[in-house]
C-alpha cells in the first residue's frame, strides 16, 4: 500500500526574492553563514524584504548600497529553512518590493 503525503503548504515567502547578507553574531539561525535583509518599519517592527524577482532585488542593493548581499530564490524546497531563519531572527512580517527612496512597498504580508 501507498501512503501519500500531503505537500508542504506555500509559505507567502514562496516564488520571492530574498537578500541574504553575512551576519557574524552567534545564536541567530543562519542559511550559509547569512540571514535575509531586513527594514524596520514605523511600528519599530523588522520586516523581511521580498523581491517578486531579481530585477527588483538587485535594483534595491544598488540603491541601498548593501554589501556583499547575495539575492536568493526561495522556492519549495528551501521555504521553511527561509522561514524559520526570518522568524527566529526578529521579522514580524514581510514587505513585497520596497523602495528604499520612496519607502513604498508593492504588499505587506504577515510569515506564515
């Protein structure tokens, strides 16, 4: 007999572009040695940055002048180890396509 597994849900981070950046501090959980690139927001809230495709990430490291941050894909595969990261590192959400001149955003979205 078969058994079927029913497949992981869609995290909202699926299909975004992440930027992961180094971080040395010890404790937090890190993919690679980085964890994803952040913005506070006006609720004193940190909010992970979601990039609906390279274009749009890189357009924002050129912008924001960050160094050594590496644009990430997350995809099924590697969605919860996105999540996990984002979570235990402080984010309380997350912001689609933000523009660091106008400080606009395309969408926010609670981590799940």
């Amino acid at each position: 007999m078969q058994q079927h597994s029913d497949p992981a849900p869609q995290s909202v981070l699926n299909g975004l572009w992440l930027l992961l950046v180094k971080q040395e501090e010890e404790g937090s959980v890190k993919i690679e040695d980085q964890v994803p690139v952040m913005a506070k927001a006006g609720n004193d809230m940190n909010y992970v940055l979601g990039f609906k495709n390279a274009a749009n990430a890189r357009k924002f490291l050129q912008e924001s002048h960050i160094d050594n941050a590496e644009p990430r894909m997350v995809v099924t595969a590697n969605q919860q180890n996105f999540l996990q990261c984002a979570k235990v590192n402080g984010a309380a959400g997350l912001l689609v396509d933000y523009d660091p001149t106008s400080r606009a955003y395309a969408k926010a979205s609670e981590l799940y």
